[in-house]
C-alpha cells in the first residue's frame, strides 16, 4: 500500500485503538481511535488504503493497516497545540519466501478537528539485514473517529 518503490506489496501506515475518544487533561483531542484512508504521492496501485490508528495518553500510538492488511506498528505522538500533533512509528514486512524483509519508519504530522482528523506522512524503508536505506514514500491521511 506504501512501497511501491521498495518493491513491497503492503506496508503499514496508520492502526488499532488506544484510549476513549475524549481530550485528555491538557485537552489533546486526537487521544482515541481513527479510522483513516491515506493515498501515496504519486498514488500506487493499492491507492487509497484503510488504516486504524490509535493515540493514547502518555504518548503511545499504535497503527494497523487493514486494506491493504499490514503489520502493526508502534510508536509515539505529541501535540503541537490548536489541534496539531506529530507522530512517529515504526512496522516492518516480510521479504520474498518469508526471508528477510525489512522496517519502516513512518513520520506523521496532521491534525483533529471535532470529529475528523487529516495529515501527512513520510516513510523511509530499510533492508532489515543490514539496516541500510532502501526507499522512501509520501502521501496525505484523512479519516474520522471511531465511537463505541
């Protein structure tokens, strides 16, 4: 979903839930979970994808792809103030044959407003062997809040 570059099928961008959907104390707005669809720049093939993220107080974020499906990944976010955060995780794939792939780390920076939130990202793909870069991607986000 992310890597057509790197020559990956899928990869993750945004997952599973974290924390109630309410402003924390110091009235973060993004704590709680999104259902997000996010698109390359240029799109790719599996363009747009669906995503759940989740951002829970103490600053973990976790992330599941599920269209395509991806692996999880984990990271943290904070706020920037007026609604603004930044977020940083990290997932990884598999190689050809189940061998060695590769990691991922993907920065996001966006925004929430009421129910919906949107942003950008950037992710740069590493050979998991040795560590060494291998690509890079872009795109935008776009999704809303996940209620009980």
């Amino acid at each position: 979903m992310l890597l057509r570059g790197a020559g990956v099928a899928g990869a993750t961008l945004v997952g599973a839930a974290a924390a109630p959907a309410a402003a924390d104390d110091d009235g973060h707005d993004v704590l709680g979970a999104w259902l997000v669809t996010h698109t390359d720049d240029p799109p790719s093939e599996t363009d747009p994808g669906t995503s759940v993220v989740g951002f829970a107080t103490g600053g973990l974020m976790t992330n599941q792809d599920l269209n395509p499906m991806g692996a999880a990944g984990v990271g943290t976010w904070e706020p920037r103030g007026g609604g603004d955060f930044r977020a940083k995780f990290w997932t990884g794939f598999p190689g050809p044959n189940n061998g060695p792939g590769g990691f991922i780390k993907i920065s996001v920076r966006g925004s929430v407003d009421g129910d919906w939130i949107k942003g950008t990202y950037h992710g740069h793909v590493y050979v998991a062997s040795t560590g060494a870069p291998e690509g890079e991607f872009k795109g935008t986000l776009e999704g809303k809040r996940v209620v009980p």
